[in-house]
C-alpha cells in the first residue's frame, strides 16, 4: 500500500516567504512602470490578490504567540 503524505504536497504549494519576495517585486515593477498605467493597475490588483493570500494562510498573532512560548 502506496502511502501518501499530503501535508508536506500542502505546505509546499504555497511558500509564504516566496509569496512575501514577490510582492516585494511586484512593487517595484510598479514603481517601474507607474501606479496609473494600465499595466500599473494589473500589477497592483495581483499584488493584493497575494497579499490576501499571504492573510489568510499565516496563524494568528495569538497562535503565534502560543508557538513562541511552547519553543521556549
């Protein structure tokens, strides 16, 4: 029987450091190409499409607190 691990195929989906980074370069192909061109608007709509991802995979402040207490 073939077992299959789908926390770690999960957890390597979507790599919150890596979605951090490329909002990090989307913000400056922005500054590069203009926040009101048209180009500008695309690359900021998907900057906060990211983002809201980013929101929504990290724990909660008070989940994070209680890992940092745990570790100690």
């Amino acid at each position: 029987m073939i077992r299959k691990n789908t926390s770690s195929e999960e957890d390597s989906f979507f790599n919150i450091a890596q979605a951090r980074w490329v909002i990090g370069v989307l913000g400056l192909l922005i500054a590069v190409v203009g926040k009101e061109s048209l180009l500008g608007l695309l690359l900021r709509q998907l900057r906060r499409e990211i983002d809201s991802l980013i929101q929504d995979e990290e724990p909660s402040p008070a989940v994070q607190r209680a890992a940092r207490y745990r570790d100690n």
